[in-house]
C-alpha cells in the first residue's frame, strides 16, 4: 500500500492506498492486493473505539475492544450493525500474572518477596473460581503462570500448582514463617515491624477484567492479613518505577502460553518484562552494571540454557533445553497465576472476505499481519 493520508498528531485519519507494482499476486495472476484503499481512523478513547465498531462503522477491529464486559453489545449488535464476531485464539495463558519483586531494593521485601512459601501462601489464599463467577460468569478456570494446552511445554501439574482456594493452609504457612505478629488493623507484620503492604503497580492500559481480577485478589489477600495495595498510573509513569526498581509487583498479562521460546518473561528473567526479577536480567546483560543483581544457581542455569538454545539451529534440541528452562521455573514458581483467559473476539464486517477462521489474536504475532491482508476483499454483491 501507498500513503495517501499520512498518520499525524492532529490528523483523524490514516490512509493508504492501492499500490499497481506490488509485487505479489494470486494463483489466477491477478494483481494484489484485492482492496483498493485502508483507512486507520483514530480515536480519542477506547469507549469512542467500541461504540464505533459496533455501529458497524469499522470493518475489523479487536484491539482495545475486547474485554469480558464489552461481549454483550458486541455480540446483541452483530445482526443490526453488518459484522459477524469471530472468537480467536488467546496466546496469553492467564488475565493476571503478579510477580512480587524478588530483586526489591528494601532488603526485608526481598526476603521475603524471595521466600517461595510465602508465594505459596499468597497463592492458596486466592479464590479463583470466585474470580471466574464474579467476572467471568464461570468461563474460566484457575490457571498458574504456565504454559497453555496448546504449547508443547504444557504441563498440568504446572498449570494446576497451588491453585486450590486454602485460607487454613495459607495462613499455617505464613506462621511458619514466623509472619505471627498483626497490628491493630489485623495485618501481619514484617520482621522490621513494618505492615506487609503490597504495592501493585497498575496502569489504565490493563483491560479492565484485570484491574477487576486485581481488586478480588485484594479481598482475598486481607483474610490472611496481606495488605495488596493497587495504584493506578500511566504507562511512562509505570515503566519509569520498573526501570528504577521502584516497585514492589507490577501485574500484567500471562504473555507467553503459546510461543513459550519467544516469550519467556515468566519463566526465567528473559527481558525487561520479566518484573519478578529484573535486577537478574540485568546481570545477564551485564553483570557489572549498577541494576545487575546476581542470580541463585536455578536462575543462572536458565540463563546458561537459554544462551545455549539461541545458538541450537536444531528444533528438538531448542524445545529439549527451552523444557529445562520450563522445568525450573515450575519448580522455583517465580510468578503467582490467576485464571486463564477467554477467547479473543473480532468484529469483521460481514461482506469482508478471506479472513481465516481460527488464527491466534496474538501482540507477538502482530495479529492481523499474518492473515496476508492482500488477499481480503469486500463481496458487495
């Protein structure tokens, strides 16, 4: 395509155009792409977005529109609007993925953040089918930071790990712990007297079944006297405090259920996003620098394989060392999972033609890219 509308800070619009020397065609021989225009129409918010779409005045949309609770207007304006909604695949394997700082730089946070019976504690005392009815209307299911069904590094017992809903043992194991001391608001203390207060960096951006899901988590956690204290900001504000090593957990989405190699950020501190320990990526890129925090033995054996693995031209070799990798990280449970997600919805103008039934809605993907947009067309018959 060719720029007819170039996309500008104050312009409403994009545009690109039919480009006649494209050099790809079809098995005919006829020239695409098909379509003889595309236009980006921009908006000032996603509510703007939605209403738009359903008004049938977009002819494919699902970014920033998809969410629980946009599924009844989507689906009650399909018939009168002109568009069918499509359900795709979700790559991500879970809504919300909270990883506690292990790298924190209060030394008591770290501690304890590090403690992997204090994760499990923190783990039993979420009541993820309560997020699944109250959200979900009971869609979904309780899912841990692991792999999805459709990865070939599935596991169940991963998948399934300290999923059960148990106050008694929580609380038995965050005694143990030595966590016995409450203030007078019935939060436990930390071994420096301070409240256990959780610090859940959040930000607009999240879809809003997320915040939600947060929110339960919140009210779960103070039944075992954690304080979960959930702060809204914006997403420069949010990446300056991770940069920063300013936070105490920054919730975000399961990103890596399917294409586990290309997105690792939950199983092995494998890039910036991998928030439950990035002074430990840090050091995998360079461990002299001052945000470098150098990792336990699991952690630089992951860092080993996966060097190892972006070197391996040979396919089952990679899916055999990617599979240590998956190993370690169910048995350290770097991160604490909720609930597994529902199917992406699409909205496609009903005379659009060519859209493949069944492609994965996925950022790392780059969805609808893969879909060769060349050869879709418009049956105004």
């Amino acid at each position: 395509m060719v720029v007819q509308t170039p996309p500008t800070a104050n312009s409403p619009f994009a545009e690109y155009v039919r480009n006649p020397y494209f050099w790809q065609v079809d098995t005919a021989g006829n020239q695409l792409p098909y379509i003889d225009s595309v236009k980006w129409t921009f908006s000032e918010n996603k509510e703007e977005m939605l209403l738009r779409a359903v008004a049938g005045k977009t002819d494919f949309q699902s970014r920033h529109i998809d969410n629980a609770a946009n599924r009844p207007i989507i689906f009650g304006n399909a018939e009168k609007s002109g568009y069918k909604v499509m359900l795709r695949p979700e790559t991500r394997m879970n809504v919300a993925v909270l990883g506690l700082n292990q790298n924190s730089k209060d030394p008591v946070k770290r501690e304890l953040f590090s403690n992997k019976d204090f994760r499990i504690a923190l783990s039993h005392a979420i009541d993820r089918w309560d997020i699944s009815e109250t959200i979900f209307a009971g869609a979904v299911e309780p899912y841990q930071a692991a792999p999805s069904e459709a990865s070939p590094f599935y596991s169940e017992e991963f998948a399934k790990q300290y999923t059960d809903f148990d106050l008694a043992k929580a609380n038995k194991m965050l005694d143990a712990l030595g966590l016995t001391k409450r203030d007078k608001d019935g939060y436990r203390l930390m071994e420096n007297g301070e409240r256990i207060r959780i610090e859940a960096l959040s930000t607009t951006l999240v879809k809003p079944e997320t915040r939600d899901t947060l929110e339960m988590v919140k009210k779960h956690w103070e039944e075992i006297g954690v304080m979960l204290d959930i702060r809204i900001v914006d997403r420069s504000l949010q990446n300056s405090m991770r940069f920063a090593n300013d936070y105490d957990m920054i919730p975000w989405y399961g990103d890596g259920g399917v294409g586990v190699i290309d997105e690792a950020r939950w199983y092995m501190p494998f890039s910036p996003e991998s928030t439950f320990g990035l002074g430990w990526f840090n050091w995998s890129a360079n461990p002299d620098s001052d945000t470098a925090v150098e990792p336990p033995a699991d952690v630089k054996k992951q860092i080993a394989l996966y060097k190892e693995l972006r070197i391996t031209a040979d396919k089952a070799k990679q899916n055999a060392l990617m599979q240590e990798i998956v190993d370690i990280a169910e048995e350290n449970f770097f991160a604490i999972g909720t609930v597994n997600n529902l199917p992406n919805t699409v909205i496609v103008n009903e005379k659009l033609r060519n859209v493949p039934e069944g492609m994965p809605e996925s950022y790392h993907l780059m969805t609808p890219a893969p879909m060769r947009l060349g050869q879709l067309w418009f049956d105004n018959k």
